[in-house]
C-alpha cells in the first residue's frame, strides 16, 4: 500500500495551480518519503521530484495518459493524489485537489473544449474519487452546494507561506505595482489595464507577471510604454519583484484561494485587492479592499502605500496574516484526507 502522485501536472503550463500542486508534492516528500510519483514515459525530467522516486509508465499523454495509462500503474492497495483538478474517473481510492468551480460557474472564460471536458469531469471525480481536496473554505462550500458532495468527503488543506530572510535585488529599478496570474478573464487584468492607461504620467510602471494559458480564450494585452510584461519568471525574480513593489494588485471576479496575495504578504508586500468573499475570509484586514469593478479606488490606495509609514504598516499585518498558513497545517490538513485512505485494504 503506498501513495501515488499523479505526475501529469508536471507538464502543463506553471500556474496557481501547478504552483501549489509543486507546494503539495514537496509536502508529500516530507509526511511520506515512500511514496511515488508517476509520469508519462515521454517526460522529460529528472529521476525524483523533490525527492520522490519518478516512475515513467504509459505511452500516451496528457488526458489520454491520465485516464488509461495511470489507472494501469497502480497496484491494487496504491492511493492516487491526483493535485491539479484532474484525474482519473476509474480510480475510486483517489484524492482530487479541486481547485475552484469556474469552468462550471463561468464556462464562457475558457475555449469550448476545454469547458466542455471539466464540465463533465469534475462533477463525475467529485462523485466517483474517494476524497476530494480543495485549497479554501470558500471553495468548500462551493463544490458541495454546486456538485452535491458530501461534507465530509471534502477536505481543506490551504497552502503555506514561504517567508524567506534572502536579500533580494530590484530588478525593475524603478517604482511600480504588479499583478501576478495568468492572462485569465477572472483575474480582472482587462478593467487593471484600462486604468493604469487613465493615468496621466503616474509616477510609476505597472510589472504583469503570467502567461496566455491555452485554456483560456485569448487575451492580447494592450501596448503601453508604462507597462512591463514579463511571461515567465523564476521563483528569485517574483520574489524580488513582490519585495519592491509598492502593492500586488489583485482585482479578481472569481478565486479559489489567491495564491499570489499570499505569496505577496509572506514577502511583506501590501496588497490592494478586490472585496472577494474568499480574500476576506482567507486575509482578513490585512489587505487593502476595493468593491470589485470600481478600480477608480486603485488611485487613493496606490498613492497611500507610496507613503513609508503605511506601507510598513500593511507589510507588517501582511507577513503576521501570511504567518498562520504553515507547513504544519497544510501537513495537518493533508494526513486528515490522506491516512484513513492509506489504512483502509
């Protein structure tokens, strides 16, 4: 009897979600130093992922892969973490991480096919998988309302903040506020844009960090010569642009957790960030809100954290905020969901 991790997040695009399933794994590696991870055959990377073995099985790929190759992988007693909303509908001794419902809730963000499949996918694992992980209790509530699952088949294990004593480097060189999240409709990236390009000479660029993911319908951002996009980054360089940045700006319509907030706070980056219910319950007072569509809010804010005393202020309740979500709790939360799976022939 062993745990399995579904490998197949591995080669997707990095987003929330890749992040936190990347969060999830190393956690794996630390609670059960036994268990497996398994991959297509085609991958391409290192023998071990954060110290678990990798096993290359199956001939197919990506869903393909997922759904005939992985379930053939497994022995009889093996339990499957399936971390980035997909996973096998034939394997019942499973936890699926579901991250939100927004293809179920908002179908028109996302190209038709994709749409189409998570539409029928998640409601089918939310019902068939033995457990069901999520990352907020927002989303909780929301998948058991919305797919009628169990309460007490859902799980919540929220992610850690990884606060860091590293110095590091701006690498703008210049003031500036940032967004962080792929070129995703929910993100609010559009209403951002349209009011940095209001701006007459504000003092300050604007840095978007993310990616045209192919799942989504097509966003081209606008050129302007006050904004700076950067695709991809690594992990030292989104910490040092969350260091130096006056706020992350975060004017989301739909979030399962807010990754990017979190990660922002643990750094002691104030955030300006629209009035979610999911932000509220997740980050309380330490954020900066704004009633969502009505970024003409932004302007006081942003102008209010360019004022040394306030923003050390907001980084201070930030970094106390991002220091409840620890490693001990997401491992806390994950055995809760994992063990009795593992205990139970």
């Amino acid at each position: 009897m062993a745990l399995v991790v579904n490998g197949r997040y591995l080669d997707r695009p990095v987003t929330g979600v890749e992040r936190y399933s990347d969060m999830l794994v190393r956690m794996v590696a630390r609670e059960w130093p036994s268990a497996r991870i398994h991959v297509p055959k085609k991958w391409q990377g290192a023998s071990e992922v954060h110290g678990i073995e990798v096993i290359r099985t199956g001939s197919l790929q990506g869903h393909a892969w997922e759904q005939l190759s992985l379930p053939r992988s497994l022995g009889p007693d093996d339990v499957l973490l399936s971390p980035a909303n997909t996973g096998p509908l034939c394997v019942k001794r499973q936890a699926v991480v579901i991250h939100d419902l927004a293809t179920i809730h908002h179908p028109e963000w996302f190209n038709k096919w994709f749409a189409w499949w998570y539409r029928f996918l998640l409601p089918n694992l939310a019902r068939r998988a033995a457990r069901v992980i999520t990352v907020s209790t927002d989303s909780a509530e929301d998948i058991e309302r919305t797919l009628g699952t169990s309460e007490n088949k859902v799980f919540v294990v929220p992610p850690f903040a990884q606060p860091t004593d590293m110095t590091y480097r701006d690498v703008i060189g210049e003031p500036y506020v940032l967004s962080v999240g792929s070129r995703d409709p929910r993100k609010g990236l559009d209403r951002l844009v349209k009011w940095y390009s209001s701006l007459v000479d504000p003092g300050y660029r604007l840095v978007i960090v993310g990616r045209q993911v192919s799942s989504f319908r097509p966003r081209p951002l606008a050129p302007h010569p006050g904004i700076i996009d950067r695709n991809d980054v690594s992990d030292d360089d989104l910490n040092a642009l969350y260091t130096h940045a006056i706020a992350l700006i975060q004017p989301s319509v739909y979030e399962g957790f807010g990754l990017p907030i979190l990660e922002a706070l643990a750094l002691g980056c104030p955030v300006i960030a629209s009035n979610l219910p999911v932000f509220v319950r997740n980050f309380g007072g330490s954020l900066l809100y704004f009633p969502i569509n009505h970024t003409d809010a932004f302007d006081p804010m942003v102008d209010g954290l360019r004022v040394q005393n306030r923003r050390v202020h907001f980084a201070a309740r930030g970094r106390q905020r991002a220091a409840q979500f620890t490693q001990q709790r997401m491992a806390e939360a994950l055995h809760a969901a994992i063990d009795p799976l593992l205990h139970t022939a």
